[in-house]
C-alpha cells in the first residue's frame, strides 16, 4: 500500500471488513472479503472498478450507510459498530459531505435553500445557516444561481449546489460517488476542479469512489476494487500537488 503519510492522523481505518448479504440462507453471498483500508487527513483518494467490484458496498460502509459488518471500521476515531442507531445519522451529518450521481437535490426548493438544509437539520440558525450556504455558493460560483429550483439548473450547476450542500456543516469528509457519472466531458471537468479546489484550499479528505480510471488517476492516491478484493493501492498518475486546475482540462 501506497503510504507517505504516516505523521497524519487517519480519517478512515478499515480492518478486515466482510460484508455479507442474506446470511444463513442459501442465497449467503460476500460482497467484500476482509479489506483492510487506512485514509489519512487532507487525502484525495479514489476508489475505482468495474461493475459488481463492491465499490457501492465499500461507499455505503465508509458513509455509514450500512454497518452489518464484520471487521472494524473507525471513523475519525470513532468505531462506526458501537454507534447507537439512533446516533448514526448525526455522525453522518458532520462527519461527512455527500456527493452522489444524481445530485439528491429538493425540487421544490432553490439553490439556497437546498445548501442551508443540512444546517437546519443540524439546528444551526436561520440567520447563521442562510450566510455559509450563500459564502458556500459563491465558493462553487453558484452566487448568481442561489434563487434558482433544480430544474433551471443544468447538470453541472446541479453538481455544484450538490457539492455546496455537502460542505454546509463543514464536514472532515467529502464522499463523492460517481459524480460525474451523468455529465458530459467538459461538465465533468469542472465539476472535478470545484472537487480539487476544496482537497488543496479547503484541506478536505476528498474520497472519489469512481469506475471511471481515467477521473480516478487524477486522484493523490487510487485504490482499486476487483470481486471485492483490493488489487492496487498507488499513487494517481496523473495527480499534480501544485495544480488542481489540471482537470479544467479534461
């Protein structure tokens, strides 16, 4: 395993993690067989494979989606099976900023609205919530689409309030699964670049589970699923410390 690390604290500590379905029955399939996964603070790191590789089951285990495993998963310090249930959905609130696919946005609701809502949820003034979600939207360049509903927003503005949203309780972690996956080459690049910007001025852990390789090689380190089971953990080729505008390129 790829690992320069080792003075910075780990984010994410996976120890022989199985996770199994239909347990007992005739249909018992495991999905990941004993992965043993440590990212470190400020980390960008990809996890890329095919279809059916397990990368949705590991995406669902490091959001603390899913916790029916075996094995020990510590995030930032905290062990994920010891949490009450009733807990899991704060821990995921703050530690994490999700980023999915298709954007996860409220119709009904503007841009603005869509970003504060993880602050209201969190208890955060209406007043305190309404002035980060608007700094965080002028962040991603959004500023001028704050009282915009999805559906005056192409994909990739979509993107960017997603993203925004993801930040609103200024979490360790952004987790972004396939976000790119239903834009266009250009689009995706920019999207990227917003995802790059945050990994180097923000210090954000970004954790990219991708099946694209070649978004995933622009990562700081890539780790590879194949039939559940870790095949490479390297550094990205195509990842630049100096230069996050690599992706505008794309």
């Amino acid at each position: 395993m790829v690992n320069d690390m080792d003075n910075r604290k780990k984010i994410i500590e996976m120890k022989n993690i199985v996770k199994t379905y239909n347990i007992g029955s005739e249909n018992e399939l495991e999905i990941l067989h004993g992965l043993d996964i440590q990212i470190y603070e400020g980390e960008f790191v990809s996890i890329v494979g095919e279809s059916g590789s397990g990368k949705s089951t590991l995406m669902n285990i490091i959001g603390a989606l899913d916790t029916e495993i075996s094995g020990e998963y510590f995030l930032d310090s905290i062990n994920v099976k010891e949490i009450k249930t009733s807990q899991l959905s704060d821990i995921r609130n703050h530690k994490i900023g999700f980023v999915f696919q298709n954007f996860n946005l409220i119709s009904r609701s503007n841009a603005l609205k869509n970003v504060e809502l993880p602050q209201l949820y969190a208890g955060v003034s209406k007043k305190e919530r309404r002035k980060r979600a608007k700094e965080l939207l002028e962040l991603v360049e959004m500023a001028d689409r704050m009282d915009h509903k999805p559906n005056e927003l192409s994909g990739g503005q979509k993107q960017r309030v997603a993203i925004a949203r993801s930040l609103s309780n200024n979490p360790a972690i952004i987790l972004a699964d396939e976000p790119t996956g239903a834009l266009d080459s250009k689009t995706s690049g920019s999207v990227m670049e917003i995802l790059h910007k945050l990994h180097k001025e923000e210090k954000k852990t970004i954790i990219l589970i991708t099946h694209s390789k070649e978004l995933a090689e622009g990562a700081q380190r890539v780790i590879t699923l194949k039939d559940g089971n870790i095949i490479g953990d390297r550094k990205g080729a195509d990842y630049n410390e100096r230069s996050w505008w690599y992706w505008t390129s794309y």
